[in-house]
C-alpha cells in the first residue's frame, strides 16, 4: 500500500539531515492570534496600507501605536499551541534546523524553538526613531505612542512594514536555510508577501522535497510536494507522532 501524504511527509522528515521551516500566522491562529487576511483577520477593517506602512506611522503614529497595543495586549494572553510544540519537538530531532518565522508574536521562543529567524521582526521589540536604541519592551500600560527611554524621542514598533526591507542578515540566512535544506515545511502562511513567499521555491528549485500544510491551497500548493489540508495544530503533532 502507497503511503498516505502525512506518511510521505513524517517520512521524509524522518530522514533528513537538513529541515527548514516556515511558518505564518495560521500557526498561531489557534493560540488565538488573528491572522492577516480572510475572515476575521487584523486587516479586515483596515487596509494594510492605514497601518503597516511607513507613511502610515508618519501620518498617524497613535493609530498605529493603538493597534499594536490592542494586539500586543491580546497576544499577551496567548500561550503556544500543539503546532508551536510539535516544531520545538522537531529541532530536536534534526542535525541542521532552521524555524523562519513571519510571525512576530513571539510564541515560537516561548514553545522552546531556541532561534528563530523571525524575519518580520517582533512586537515585543522597540526602536527608537532618533537615536536608533533597540531594546525590548513588554510594558502593559504604554502610551500610544511612547517614548524612548534612552532618549525621549518616539518609539516604533521593531516590525517590519511593507515597503521596507528585511534584515538583510536574517534574510541571507532564511535564504541559504530554504537553498540548502533537504525538506521544507510551510506553515500556515498564505504566501502572498515577499521575500518571504519564494522561500518554497528557492528549496522547490534547489531540489528540497516541499511540505505545505494549511486550511486552504495558496499559490505554493501547485509546486509543493504534499499538500496537507487542515489545522497546523492538529497536523503538525501527527507528523511527529509518525517520527
Ligand atoms: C491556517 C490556520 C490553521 C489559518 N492552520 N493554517 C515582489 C512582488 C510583489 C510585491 C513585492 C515583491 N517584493 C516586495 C514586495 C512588496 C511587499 C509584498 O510582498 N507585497 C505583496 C502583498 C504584494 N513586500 C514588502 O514590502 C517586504 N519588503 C521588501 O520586500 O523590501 C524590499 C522591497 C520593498 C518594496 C518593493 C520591492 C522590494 C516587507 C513585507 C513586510 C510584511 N509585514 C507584515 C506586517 C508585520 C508587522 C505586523 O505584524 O504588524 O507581516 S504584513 C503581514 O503579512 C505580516 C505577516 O508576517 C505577513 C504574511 O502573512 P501570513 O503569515 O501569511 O498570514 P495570512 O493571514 O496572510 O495567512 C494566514 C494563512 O494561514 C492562510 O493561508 C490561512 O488559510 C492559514 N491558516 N488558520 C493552518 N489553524
Ligand atoms: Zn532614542
């Protein structure tokens, strides 16, 4: 009897050397993070460009400061799910394993996955507009938006918005982890913002075997190699459950 796909993927993984993940927000959808886009999404009352962009924040850094706050404060009771734990698990068992995350929730670290790139920066993250300090920041009650500590100026979120580029470091590394890597996970991500979405097709190309796993096709689905339907949080568990 041929494998089933989730056979094939536990499989492949199994065997390889070389994994590299790419999650999206669908992974934390089920910590109770919102995604982006479709039902129920952050953009939904919103256009991307009102908020997560530089001219957004130019134009009006309260209203930009007010949503992350509203999320960070959402976020802050949020706890890793089954799918955070499973790739946490699965670093374990992998020689060279690379977690590249869009998500800036932070609940990759908390599941125990020990470095993730997380190549859209991280909400619990502040930079100083002026004198560039870089530090964390998890205060509950900060005004919208707040001051830099070092220096009085104002604080921005360290995301990164479209129009603006990814570390450039970060970047190499996802990059080099998709090219060289003999199997790629993708997460939970809809694959529709850049770079990030060609990172299946760098692997596709560099001859990694590709695993998609999600509730619905994205343009990845036609290229990958199993496309497993359905939650990240139940799915992922059942990979490793096959290890
Ligand atoms: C589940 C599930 C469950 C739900 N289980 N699955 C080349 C071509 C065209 C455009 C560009 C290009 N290169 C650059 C661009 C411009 C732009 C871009 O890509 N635009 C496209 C939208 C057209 N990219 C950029 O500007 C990037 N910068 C850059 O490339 O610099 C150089 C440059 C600039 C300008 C021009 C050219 C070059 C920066 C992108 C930054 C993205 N920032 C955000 C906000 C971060 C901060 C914040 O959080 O506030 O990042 S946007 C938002 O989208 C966020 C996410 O990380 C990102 C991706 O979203 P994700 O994770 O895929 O979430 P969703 O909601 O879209 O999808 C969820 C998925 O989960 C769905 O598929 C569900 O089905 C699934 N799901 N529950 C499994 N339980
Ligand atoms: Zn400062």
């Amino acid at each position: 009897m041929s494998p089933t796909p989730l056979q094939q993927a536990a499989q492949r993984l199994a065997s390889a050397n070389r994994v590299a993940v790419l999650t999206g927000a669908g992974v934390s959808a089920e910590s109770g993070v919102p995604t982006f886009r479709g039902p129920g999404g952050l953009w939904e009352n919103h256009r991307p460009e009102e908020l997560a962009t530089p001219g957004a924040f130019q134009k009006d850094p309260a209203l930009v400061w007010r949503w992350y706050l509203w999320r960070r404060g959402l976020i802050a009771q949020c706890q890793p799910n089954p799918g955070h734990l499973a790739l946490a698990d699965l670093e374990k068992r992998v020689g060279e394993f690379s977690l590249i995350t869009q998500n800036v929730d932070g609940l990759h670290r908390l599941a125990g996955s020990s470095d993730p790139l997380e190549i859209h920066g991280n909400l619990w993250w502040v930079r100083c507009t002026s004198c560039g300090a870089l530090y964390e920041e998890r205060g509950p009650d900060l005004p919208a938006p707040p001051p830099c500590k070092e220096c009085g100026a104002m604080l921005r979120p360290h995301v990164v918005w479209f129009g603006e580029s990814l570390d450039p470091e970060l970047l190499d590394q996802a990059w080099r982890a998709a090219a060289t890597c003999e199997v790629m996970l993708v997460a939970g991500t809809s694959a529709v913002v850049q770079p990030a979405a060609g990172l299946a097709s760098v692997a596709k190309q560099a001859g990694a075997f590709v695993i998609e796993v999600n509730l619905e096709p994205t343009p990845n689905s036609a290229e990958v190699d199993v496309s497993l339907m359905g939650k990240a949080g139940e799915i992922l568990p059942e990979i490793m459950a096959l290890l």
